[in-house]
C-alpha cells in the first residue's frame, strides 16, 4: 500500500476518523500499523513482532540488572545478534555467499552453489535500527525500559515511518504514544500541506525523472557524455525528490494524529560541503550512526579510521552489493578532505543571499551537486562494473547534445521546468520547516486556494505513474 495510491488514500481517512472518535487511540494505531504492513507481505508480521517482543523483554531483563554487569552485557548482545541477524540472513546472506565464492574463485578454487530465493521484507534496515537503538539506550541508561507494551509496539510498527524512516529514537517517539491527544486544527492542516508538497515531490518530479532515468542507464553505452552527465543529474533530483518525498508524506501523515516526527531532509543540494551535506541528507540515519557507531569507535580520537568505517557500513545498509559500499567509500573520501583540508567552518544555516561570499559558496554547492551525482552512479548501477563503464563512456565520449529529447520533447521541457520550479520554491522557503508551512501569514484565503488548486492538479494531471519508493528495497 503506497502513500500515493488509491488504497492508501482509503485507508487514512478510516483510520483518521476512528482515531479521533474513540479513547483507544493507541489500539486504532497499533492495529492500523499492522494492517498497513501486512497489506504488504502478512507472512513478514511475525519478524516485526519477533523483533518488538524480542527488544521488548531483553530491554526490561537489562533495566533490572546492575550497572556493569556481565548479565547486560550478555542481554545487550542476545539483542543486537537476533536484531542483526534476522536482518543479515534475508538481506545479505546471498551477497555474502557470492562475495565467498568470488574470492575463492580468484584462487582458482570453484565451488558450486545456488542462491538462496529469499524475499526481502519490507523495512527491515529502518525498523530494525530503530528497535536496536531503544535496547542500547537502556543498556546505557539513556532512558528506561518502556513498561507499556502497547506503546512499545506501536512504536516499532508506527506506519506513517515503518518501512522507510524516519529512524526515531524512543526518548523523542515512545512519549508521543502515552501523552493523552488533543486534535489541533492548524497542526493537521500543516500536516496535509506537507502530504501534498511531499506527494507533488514523489509523483510529479521523481517518477517522471525515473522513466528517463530507467531508459538511459538501461542504454547508456548509446548515449554521448553529455547525455549521461544530465541523466545522473536527473537521477540525483529523482532519488531525492522520491526519499524526501516520502518523509514529507509520512510527517504530514503523522501530524494528522498530533505525533511529531523528526526532520530527513533539510534542502540536501543547497550544500557547501559533504559535511553540511551529511547533516541535511537522510539526517536520521546519519544521526544513528554518530551515536551508535562512530562515538562507540571512539568518535573524534580516531576520525579518519572511524569515518571510513562509518561510510562503508551505510553504504552496505543501503544495499547488498560492492556498488553500494563503492558509494560509501567516495563519500568517506570527500568528507575525510573537509577535515583532512581544515576546513573547520561548520555551516548550520542556508546559504544567505546577502552574503559577501555568496559567489564562492554557490560554486562550492555546484561543486558538491555535481561529486554527489557522480557518487550516485555507483547507488543507481546494478554493479561496480556497470558504474564503472557508465563514468568511463560519459567522460571519453563528453560532447554532442542532450539527446533525451528523444523520449518526447514536451514532457522533458516540462519537467525541466518542474525540477527547477521546486529547486526555486525550496531555496525561496529555505528557513521555514517545509515549503508549504505558515502560508495562511504570507497568503490571503483566494491566494491560498489557488495554491492548493495548481498543487492537486498538478499531481493528478502531470503525474508519472504510481512507482514504488526507492528506498523500500532497503
């Protein structure tokens, strides 16, 4: 069931409604949770529960152990080996199997084997770090185990952020579900205009860049350099118009039932730097590996080591596959530069138009637009050897036109327009919590009509089909 279809459309209203008519608020959430999820795959509800009541128990055997003991040390790793393991088995035992096997196949060694045909279930990387990083928090007494059962599992299986994020972390989510809920009308209209600046980001921008996108890297040994160039362009504007889309849909859904979740994207491209670039993209999980894996390492004693450590391991969680950890370490690299180069000056704010250095700093942000998409060739391909090949014919064969002109001139035009609409109204709103937030202080009542209007037809009239989210393969 997709945030952007028919079915999902029939489904909030429902849920919407019950929740606000009854007092067994979070009954209504945990069951519409579970049925959200098994809309998928029914089979894939019992790893949730398996994981909800696994982190549940050992979290509540740890919280009643003394500090420094053996046994939550114990209870700690039974945790962290079923959380990780469930998760390896279905998403990396055939990658490792081959890995195996290719290694002994370069020493002339040749086994035979056969993949395993498994399924990966839908939002095992998102919601098992979730329920790790609640078990490690206790194990260090960041909070203390959640006694209310229901909350708990609500919160491992909320559906607004279940199969691709926000990770939440339990000391800023669990309360959320035990505080008694009030409906506030302004915060459920900011809700819906995020749902549908979210929905104008998926369906309009991402799954029309998308069927370019599919063509050209499908083709690309056809294509001159300039073509690919534009296409990785495109595909970098897709994979973050499709993510960030999502986030804003799932936030905007869930403020519909007065929870708060946190922030995934704050303009990611707008970047002077891979350092400001890794706080404003996919911010949860770059968070979940500060606290859960770099200072664990040992943080900043060790930065090179440990950021190298850092990449790898994201760029694996995205994917079972060299490409994916290739990604990773072209990352770690350019972030490594930043503090290799010294350049200390940690943006935390946008670029600001009345800047004295406003020339520079919008140089450095095409600079790190246009390494960012060349690293997004490696996310993109189906194989290093694929990435590889695809760099190499966009360099040696840089000139000619663009020749996507070629799928159909209008719709291209079209959506070159659109990405650069969306570019504009995101810089123009850079300093409010999403672009369509706060409108009613900037826009009258016709105005502010007139906006949703073009907003709705937009998407119903200039949609690119109901594609699945790329990050639900993670």
């Amino acid at each position: 069931m997709l945030f952007n279809t028919l079915e999902f459309a029939i489904f909030l209203p429902i849920v919407f409604v019950l929740y606000w008519s009854f007092e067994k608020k979070k009954w209504i959430l945990l069951l519409a949770s579970y049925f959200f999820y098994a809309s998928w795959d029914y089979r894939f509800l019992s790893l949730l529960l398996l994981s909800s009541f696994t982190d549940y128990t050992l979290a509540h055997l740890i919280d009643n152990k003394p500090n420094n003991s053996k046994k939550r040390k114990i209870l700690l790793g039974i945790s962290i080996f079923i959380n990780l393991g469930i998760l390896v088995y279905f998403k990396y035992a055939n990658f490792f199997i081959d890995t195996f096997c290719d290694t002994f196949r370069l020493l002339g060694i040749h086994f035979s084997t056969t993949s395993m045909q498994l399924i990966l279930p839908l939002g095992i990387s998102f919601y098992t770090f979730q329920t790790l990083s609640y078990t490690i928090d206790v194990y260090y007494k960041r909070i203390p185990a959640c006694k209310n059962l229901l909350s708990f599992l609500i919160y491992v299986s909320y559906f607004p952020q279940l199969v691709a994020g926000p990770i939440e972390k339990a000391q800023t989510l669990l309360p959320q579900f035990t505080s008694k809920k009030k409906f506030k009308y302004r915060y459920a209209v900011d809700g819906m205009r995020q749902m549908a600046w979210g929905t104008f980001k998926k369906v309009v921008i991402a799954d029309n860049c998308a069927l370019y996108v599919d063509y050209y890297f499908d083709n690309f040994h056809t294509q001159n350099g300039v073509t690919l160039l534009f296409i990785a362009c495109l595909f970098s504007f897709q994979i973050y118009t499709d993510f960030s889309g999502y986030s804003d849909m799932g936030i905007g859904i869930s403020k519909l039932f007065g929870i708060e979740l946190s922030d995934n994207f704050k303009q990611p491209y707008f970047s002077r730097n891979f350092y400001e670039f890794w706080k404003r993209w996919h911010i949860s999980l770059n968070n979940w590996f500060r606290d859960y894996v770099y200072i664990p390492l040992g943080g900043n004693k060790k930065p090179f080591r440990n950021i190298i450590i850092v990449f790898l391991i994201s760029g694996l969680w995205h994917g079972a596959s060299w490409n994916f950890v290739a990604w990773g370490a072209i990352h770690s690299l350019f972030y490594m530069s930043y503090i290799f180069l010294k350049n200390k000056k940690k943006y935390t704010t946008p670029i600001n138009a009345d800047s004295p250095t406003l020339i520079t700093e919008f140089l450095s942000v095409l600079l790190t637009f246009l390494i960012t998409t060349l690293a997004w060739v490696f996310f993109r391909a189906s194989s290093i050897t694929q990435a590889i090949a695809f760099i190499k014919q966009l360099i040696t064969h840089f000139s000619g036109k663009i020749n996507v002109l070629q799928l159909g001139s209008f719709p291209f035009i079209l959506l070159f327009f659109l990405v650069l609409a969306m570019l504009s109204i995101e810089w123009y709103t850079r300093y409010k919590p999403h672009p369509m937030s706060n409108l009613e202080e900037s826009y009258k009542t016709l105005p502010r009509f007139m906006i949703y209007t073009l907003l709705i037809i937009t998407i119903l009239f200039l949609g690119g089909g109901s594609q699945a989210f790329i990050y639900f393969q993670f």
